[in-house]
C-alpha cells in the first residue's frame, strides 16, 4: 500500500471540508480524545497526565509521546520541538510538545461532544473508521464520504456500481466499506429481485490466468472455478451447479467483475444488484453527529461539553477501557 504523507496540509485548514476528515481522523482514537478533551495543556508532562487519570478513573493512556507525534502533530494541533543535543538511550532526540491554535480552538470543544456521543449511543468511531494510524487514514476520509453520499441522497436508495461511480472507488472497497457500515447497523443493503439476473450469462476474461487473491471466500472460489471451466455460464446455472443461493453467486460475481477476472455476455443488470441507503440510525447519526461537527466548524454552532473533567469520568473511564480490551 502506497503510504500517505504525514501532513495533508501546510497548516490546519480553514476550509469546514477539509477540517472534518482531518479531525475524524483524529477523533477516532479513543486516546486522544481524552488528551483533548482534558489534557492538551499538560501534554508534556505524560506522568501528570497517566497519575491524574489514575486517580480519576483507574486508567492510564499508553504511549503518549506516540499519538501526540503521530496523531496530534501532523494535523497541526500540537507543535513539536525537537533539540538534536539531548538524545535519550537509543538515541533519539528529546522532543517537547505544546497546544497548538487550532488544538486550543477545536480540540477540547469536538473531543468532549465525541466521548459522551459515542458512549450514549453505544458507536464508537474506532469501530467505524478503523483503529491504524497510518493505514486506516484512507478509510476514515472514504467512509466519511460514504455516508455523506448517502445522507444527501435524502432517503432515496443507489445501487453499487452508481455508488462507486459516485465516489470514484473500487466495488470491491465498497462491498468492505458497506460490511463494516452494515455491521454498525448504519445503512442498509437490500439485494434486487433476483429473477432479473439469473438469465444473464458470464464467461472468463481470458487475459486473465485462472487464480485469485487468498483472501476470497470459498464460494467465490467454486463459482470462480466453474466459470473458468466452460466457455459461459448463466447464474442460473450456476445456482443449480453450485447449490449456492442466488443470493450468494450474485455476490461472488460482482467479487469477480471487480477483479476483472470474468466478462458478461449479454444483459448487464447484476451490476444493480443491491439497493443501498442509510437506516433509521445512520441518518440519526448523521444529523446528531456529523452534522453538529460540521457546524462547529463552520462557525455556525456551539457543541455541548462537559463544565469539569470531574462530570465526564465515566465516560472517560468506559472510553478507555473499550479502547484496552480492542487494541
């Protein structure tokens, strides 16, 4: 996987779209959000920081220095200086860490509305976006766009293939995406009629050699393999050879189509075979989350938080502790 750069930007944007994902992503690490929340002021001295919350809630934050260097800075939210002089054992130079700006202004505000939200409605944006530093920055900005693509759509369903189209990804990312999204219980994924496809006929691309990734599953392998075998082959088919439901050898040929491994023959309608749309939760979610966020940003509203560190501890303490028994 190619690696993003550390920093998107030269400085922390002006622009709400641009804050939004950029503060997801940060957001989506229970840790900082406490650092945020509460700690940005003291953020190097982490003893202070670990002996307070211990204290507080019977919880410590690892790796501070970590998620300041890795997760706080690169955004602009905290400013690192480093002096080449005084380097501990291994070597490394000792850096020190302060409250930027725009950690002042937006830190404390969204991290606080982000802790009580997620615990009262029982979503945690780690489940959501992923818990990777580096290698789940694209999935925050994509899911993110995901679910805007659908709040906007105001109820009306889209199938796969418009929905990839829309946001320029690949099926296969998608069908991942909406998994996640689905498992969340945050959109709902209905597969068509599918009487109007098991007439349609595929054959192998054959440019491609006959193999596939490890990580398909073995009823894509089967269908794969049958295809492979005989010149076409409709879904119908396929159903009867396989013993697989209908639903299933649709699913496994989009895995296929995505892979370029196999061509359609004729109609093309499996390319619609799902009807996607946000659920009841996901456009509360939207409006009671996101959007506040985003009018935070925009100027537009002031976000509920908490009037001491005393008033949050047992969400601070419930964030912590799901934060320990996922990592």
């Amino acid at each position: 996987m190619t690696k993003i750069p550390k920093r998107l930007y030269r400085t922390f944007p002006i622009i709400t779209e641009q804050k939004m994902p950029l503060m997801l992503n940060v957001l989506r690490h229970e840790p900082v959000q406490v650092i945020l929340a509460f700690y940005l002021n003291d953020i190097d001295d982490p003893d202070f920081i670990n002996g307070d919350l211990y204290k507080l809630a019977g919880e410590r934050i690892t790796d501070i220095p970590q998620w300041l260097d890795e997760v706080l800075e690169p955004p602009h939210l905290v400013e690192k200086t480093t002096f080449p002089e005084e380097r501990s054992r291994g070597g490394i130079p000792r850096a020190q860490f302060e409250p930027a700006s725009a950690g002042l202004k937006y830190g404390a505000p969204t991290a606080q509305f982000t802790l009580r939200y997620c615990i009262d409605n029982g979503i945690m944006l780690s489940d959501l976006f992923g818990r990777h530093i580096l290698e789940d920055q694209p999935t925050t900005f994509r899911r993110y766009r995901l679910l805007k693509e659908l709040y906007e759509r105001d109820g009306k369903s889209i199938n796969l293939s418009s929905l990839s189209r829309n946001l320029l990804c690949a099926n296969e990312t998608l069908h991942r995406d909406l998994e996640t999204l689905k498992g969340l219980e945050l959109v709902v994924v209905d597969l068509l009629d599918v009487d109007k496809h098991v007439s349609n006929i595929f054959r192998w691309n054959w440019e491609k050699p006959f193999g596939l990734g490890d990580y398909d599953h073995q009823q894509v392998r089967e269908v794969a393999r049958r295809i492979f075998e005989r010149k076409s082959v409709s879904i119908r088919d396929l159903v009867t050879g396989t013993g697989f439901r209908s639903e299933d050898v649709i699913r496994a040929i989009s895995r296929l189509r995505a892979q370029g491994l196999i061509k359609p023959v004729g109609e093309r309608l499996v390319e619609h075979e799902y009807s996607i749309s946000l659920s009841e939760r996901g456009i509360r979610f939207w409006k009671d989350y996101f959007q506040q966020l985003y009018n935070f940003f925009a100027g537009r509203q002031i976000l509920s938080t908490f009037d001491s560190i005393e008033a949050a501890l047992g969400y601070i303490k419930k964030t912590l502790t799901y934060n320990r028994s996922h990592s």
